[in-house]
C-alpha cells in the first residue's frame, strides 16, 4: 500500500469517528452542529480539493460559507 493511499484510508476513517458522514451528492464528509436550542445550524464539511489537499469549511445550511481552511497534517475537532 502507497504512503498516499493509506494516508487517504486514515483521513477518512478519522472522519468517521469524529462523526461526518459522506455525502454522495456534494461528494464530501460533513457533521452538523447546532445552537440556541437547535435554533441554528452549522455545517462542518470537509473536502478533497482538485489539488489534493483537504479542506475544512464552515458554513450555513443555505451553503453561505463563513470559514475554512487547509488541513494539513489531520483532521482538528
């Protein structure tokens, strides 16, 4: 197995178990998170890029986007 493939194998299996789950249509792993009672939503996505490297983003469920970054070495809560 290559270093980029089980790199890749980790990065996923971390977002598991840190609660994203993939979503086919936006082809990303993405939790929710909410507050004010459930009075607002956020999503936490996290993204491939064309380039390869992960993204992090943070945005409202209408998909204004208020946040994000590169992840470089792992996936931060």
């Amino acid at each position: 197995m290559n270093d980029s493939f089980s790199k890749e194998v980790a990065i996923r299996a971390l977002l598991k178990t840190k609660g994203y789950e993939f979503d086919h249509h936006h082809h990303w792993w993405v939790r929710e998170w909410s507050t004010n009672n459930g009075q607002e939503k956020v999503l936490e996505v996290a993204a491939k890029g064309d380039n390869g490297e992960w993204q992090k983003m943070m945005m409202k469920p209408d998909g204004y986007l208020f946040y994000t970054e590169t992840i470089r070495e792992e996936i931060e809560e």
